[in-house]
C-alpha cells in the first residue's frame, strides 16, 4: 500500500494554505492525497486561500487507487476554498480508481467555494467526483462537483455534487458522470443558489455507456431561494440507450424561472409566477430569439449544438449537447448580464481515427457569473486518439473562469490533452474570484509506448486582480502495456497584474511496466504587489519518475513559488524543481524541490533524483533552500544549490544528501 500524502500548512494572517501531498503509489491499494492546508484570517485580501488537496497515488496492479485529499478551506473572515485532490488512477482490468476529494469551503464572509476533483480511471470501475466546496456565509459562488473517472470494462463514476451558497451566489455546477463499457456515471446534482439571491447550479452530464449499455442520467438542477432561477437538469449519456435528463431545479420563492426540465410544481403562488414570467419574456423570445429571465436552453443529446443563451438580464446558459460519433461537442451557453455559462458537451466517441473534443464552456455574465465548465473529450476504441478536453469559459466582470474539460481516455493509443481553465474576469479578483483550473489528461489502456494525455493550463486571473487557476493532472500511463508514457502537468495559470497568487502547476501522471513518469506543471507567476508565486507540480512516479515542475516567479513584493518533488522512480527518479525567484523589492526565493526517491520494495536498483536549486532574491530577502536529493538503494542525487540573496539578506542553504 501507497503512504498517504501530507498535510499542507496553515497560511499565515495574510498568506494562502499549503498544499497537501501527493499519496504514495502501491500496487493493491494507492496512498490517499494529503489535505490542503487553511487558508490565513485576512488571506483573501490578496487572493490568497485555502491549498489544494494532494492527488491519490495510483494502484499498479489490480487493486484501488487512492482519494484525492480535500482542499483546505478559506480564511476565517475571507478566502475562497482550496480545490480538491484528483483520484488516482487504476487502470489494470480489476481495477478501482480512487475517488476525488471534496473542494474546501470558502471564508465565513466571502470567498469561492472549491471544485471537488476528479475521479480516478480505473480498468472495472472509476472513480466517483468529488463534491464542491460551499460558497461565503455572505457573498460567493459554491464550487463546481469533480468528473466521474472512467471506467474501462466496468461502470463510469458519478459526478460529484456542487456546492451550495451562502446569501448572495450561486450554486455549483454538478460534475459529469465518467464512461463506462457497463454503463455510465450519473451527473452530479448542482448546489443550491444564495438563500437571497443567486441561480442553481446545473446538473451534471451522465457519462456515455457502451454499445450495449446505457448512459447515465444527468444530475438534477440546483433549487433558487427567493429570488433567482433553478438550475438545469443535466442531459444523459449516450449508449444503447440515452440516459435520462435531470429534473431542473425550482425558482425561488419570491420570483424567478424554473430551470430547464424542471417537474410541474403543485403551489399556486409558483404558477401565478411563472406566468408573469412568462409574460414579461414572450417579447423579448419572439424578436431576439432569448428570454429576458431565464434559463437558455440544453441542446439535446448527441447532437453536437450549442446550448441556449442565457436570459438577457438573468439566467444561465445551456449546456452543449455531446457529439455524435467522432464529432465535437456542442459549446455551453452564455450567461446574459447575470448568470454562468453552460457546460460544454461530451465528444463523441471513436472506434478509429480521432474522437471529437469536448465543447467550450460558455461564458459567464458580463456583470456577475462564472464561465461554464468545458466537455470531456471522447474516449477511443484501440489505437485511436482520444479527444481533448474543452476549455473552460471566461468569466463575466466579477467571475471566475470555468475547469477545463478532461481530456478522452485511449486504448493502446493516444490519450487527449485536458482542456484550459478559462480566464478570470476584469475586477474578479475584487471578489476572490480566479481563473478556472485546467482539465485532467486522458489515460491510456494498454499499448507499447503509448502517450497519457497532459494536463491542461490553468487559467489566467483577472487583469487587474485574480489568482490564477491550477493546472491539471497528468493523465495515468499505460499499466497494461509497456514503455508508457504519463502525462505532463499542466502549468499553473498567471494571476492578475497587480494582485492574486500564482496557479499551482499539476502533478504528472504515473505509469509503470518500463514506463516513465510525466513532468510537473510549472507554477503560476505571481501578480505585482503582496503576492505568492505558484508552486511546481510533483513528477509522476515510473520505472523513470518525472521531474518536478519549476515554481513561479513573484512581482514586486511576494515571494517565488516552491519546486515540485520529483518522482518515484523505479530505475531513476525524478529530479526535484527549481525554485522561484523572489519578489523584486521584497520577498524571499521559492525552495527548490526534493528529489524522488529510487527502487523498489525488495530491490536493489534505483538511482535517486537531484535536489532543484533554491530561486534568487533580488531586494530585500534571501534566496530559497535547495531541494534535498533523492536516496536510492544504487545511488544518491546530487543535493540543490540554495539561492542567492537580495541587497539584503542571506543565501538559501543547500539541500542535503
């Protein structure tokens, strides 16, 4: 069994939480991921938030893949919520991938909730998502469920839930169930809006079944409150028989539309509504072809359309149809002046050639709302090439940017590239708001040198204030085969240009049988003023581990992003990452990462990795700590050089070894 990830740090009174460490991979049962750590009190002044939950570690042989950890959650009085850790992957014919763990909640006032992760590919069954974080007491929007894993002879996972708001927000967006030959996940149900004002979150999309199978059933739509509209029932998945589409979710109370496919309410005073509503849209439907309040439209099921616009005041758009065979996705909706963009569809799968990628997802409000999450690219049939992830939607004025869509899981061939988060909006920053984080690589299942798809970028904060959004998980190599190849991690995205903290970089994925790891993402740079770079992502584990991603460079005051660890490597591990550099006023340069440890259990090769350099201050500051270097039992890496000081300061000690 894998050891279970650490757990990442507090954040200091304005600083963010660490993020917690990768689990240990093992051949029955993967090491669970590390939680991330809380973030400061008065963290969210500078975009700073809870870490993220570390990634599960994987399970070579037919056994269970580990969860992925939380995130931590927001600042007490303002922070948005760490993002929960992906499952790790199983991908042998009995295997379990491990389940996503659950996105932090935001800060007592205000903050964003955290997406829950992704499920873990499993060879029998995937992954469930995990659930999103919860919104601000105050002001927030809820964080979006994690994808459902596939599930390569067995059943897909279910999507996990989104999470709810506080007052003022909107519900999460559920997560879409995972593929599956027996049949597809369900779609995570979306979050509750604000008790006061605010849209539910859309359903998830059920994952595609085989071609005897059918498809899972689509989450249903998230309630409003009082004022706002439901949420849309999500559409079902593709298969022998299409899986049914989820129930939307009611209005609130005082006013506001039904989402789409919502079940006839019972209550009086909500058909006296409903028809006002219907009333005040019938002008606006007729000449401009979208409703003033209200819901745009799903495009249906294997179709490949775009989804509905969202109401020109008010409401959501709708989500993208999934693609036919071989075919594209349908783009999600955009969201009127208030209102998230819809999801983008599923592309369609290929028995040869190349599966469609998945939609983009819409973009979100021009005032107020987060752009839509992008589709999962098609999975493939042997030695095809799955289809990437679609990119997450840009956020409105004061939103966040969506996740990227997973990229399409391949059996002995190429595997899809996850797709990038979307773009934070203008003054999103202002609000806690960031830039969406980067889709999950496709797999691959069997094959001699075949390719796990990389991770996809995060996205860039707000010009002016934003954090960048993490990049996504390197897809798992091929266990069934020989000399695969995980995928790299995607790298973290910017922040905005005067405040917000760096992107983390994504962790590579991990492979076995003469394989090699994936690199580690590259962290985020940091915005100008009181700012952290993002941290490197860990090198997938292999019979050669995968180097650590580099950390970020800080602006004016801040401090660089910290190396990512190499990985395990069971001829030659992984080197560690550099640090970044400091702040060019003050600040001190990122450590630079450990080197992955060599061997195996019981074995007597195995060649530890390099320590990465310590980054450079330039003013005020000393340099990072060099990375300690990787044992193993043929060797020791070299330990990492510390970095050099500012003006003031001193020198960043060297690693050990």
């Amino acid at each position: 069994a894998g050891g279970v990830g650490g757990a990442g740090g507090a954040g200091g009174l304005f600083g963010a939480g660490g993020n917690g460490g990768a689990g240990g991979i093992g051949t029955i049962l993967g090491g669970a991921g590390g939680a991330g750590g809380a973030g400061g009190l008065f963290g969210g002044l500078f975009d700073a938030g809870g870490g993220n939950g570390g990634t599960g570690g994987g399970a070579s042989a037919n056994g269970t893949a580990g969860a992925g950890g939380a995130g931590g959650a927001g600042g007490l009085v303002w922070g948005s919520g760490g993002l929960g850790g992906q499952g790790g992957g199983a991908n042998l014919n009995g295997g379990t991938g491990g389940a996503g763990g659950q996105g932090g909640n935001a800060g007592a006032l205000l903050g964003y909730g955290g997406a829950g992760g992704a499920g873990g590919g499993g060879g029998l069954t995937g992954g469930n998502g995990g659930l999103g974080g919860n919104g601000g007491l105050l002001f927030g929007s809820a964080g979006a469920g994690g994808a459902g894993g596939p599930g390569v002879l067995g059943s897909g996972g279910a999507g996990g839930g989104g999470g709810n708001a506080g007052l003022f927000g909107y519900g999460g967006v559920g997560g879409a169930g995972g593929s599956g030959v027996v049949g597809g996940g369900l779609g995570g149900n979306g979050g509750q809006a604000g008790l006061l004002f605010g849209g539910g979150g859309a359903g998830g999309e059920g994952g595609n079944g085989g071609v005897a199978a059918a498809g899972g059933s689509g989450g249903a739509g998230g309630n409003a409150v009082l004022l706002g509209d439901g949420g849309n029932g999500g559409n079902g998945g593709l298969g022998a028989t299409t899986g049914g589409t989820g129930d939307g979710g009611a209005g609130g109370l005082a006013f506001g539309a039904d989402g789409f496919n919502a079940p006839v309410n019972p209550s009086p005073w909500h058909a006296v509504t409903q028809s006002v509503l219907g009333a005040i849209n019938a002008p606006t439907e007729q000449f401009l072809g979208r409703p003033l309040i209200g819901n745009g439209a799903n495009a249906p099921a294997g179709s490949g359309l775009n989804g509905g616009a969202g109401g020109i005041l008010f409401g959501d758009g709708g989500a993208g149809g999934s693609g036919s065979a071989g075919a594209v996705g349908g783009a999600g909706g955009a969201a009127g002046l208030m209102g998230t963009g819809g999801a983008g569809g599923a592309g369609g799968f290929a028995a040869a050639g190349t599966a469609g990628a998945g939609g983009t997802g819409g973009a979100g409000g021009l005032l107020w709302g987060d752009g839509g999450v992008g589709g999962g690219g098609g999975n493939t049939g042997v030695g095809a090439t799955s289809g990437a992830g679609g990119n997450g939607g840009a956020g409105g004025l004061f939103g966040a940017g969506g996740n990227g869509g997973a990229g399409g899981l391949s059996h002995a061939g190429t595997a899809g590239a996850g797709g990038a988060g979307g773009s934070g909006g203008l003054l999103g920053g202002l609000i806690d708001a960031g830039g969406g984080n980067g889709g999950a690589g496709g797999a691959t299942v069997a094959g001699v040198g075949t390719a796990a798809g990389a991770g996809g970028a995060g996205g860039s904060g707000g010009l002016l204030a934003g954090a960048g959004g993490a990049g996504g998980v390197g897809g798992t190599g091929a266990l069934g085969g020989t000399a695969g190849t995980g995928g790299a991690g995607g790298h973290g995205g910017n922040a905005g240009l005067l405040f917000g903290s760096g992107g983390a970089g994504g962790s590579g994925g991990f492979t076995s049988l003469n394989g090699t790891g994936g690199n580690g993402g590259d962290g985020g740079n940091a915005g100008l003023w009181f700012s952290s770079a993002g941290v490197g992502g860990e090198g997938g584990g292999g019979t050669t581990g995968g180097a650590g991603g580099a950390g970020g460079d800080a602006g004016l005051v801040g401090f660089g992003g910290a190396g990512g660890l190499g990985g395990h490597g069971r001829t030659v591990a992984g080197n560690g990452g550099s640090g970044g550099h400091a702040g060019q006023l003050l600040g001190d340069g990122g450590a630079g990462g450990a080197g992955g440890t060599g061997g195996f259990s019981g074995g007597v090769t195995g060649v530890g990795g390099a320590g990465g350099n310590g980054g450079g201050a330039a003013g005020i500051g000393d340099g990072g700590n060099g990375g300690n270097a990787g044992i193993g039992p043929a060797g020791t890496g070299t330990a990492g050089i510390g970095g050099p000081l500012g003006i003031f300061g001193e020198n960043g000690s060297d690693g050990l070894t």
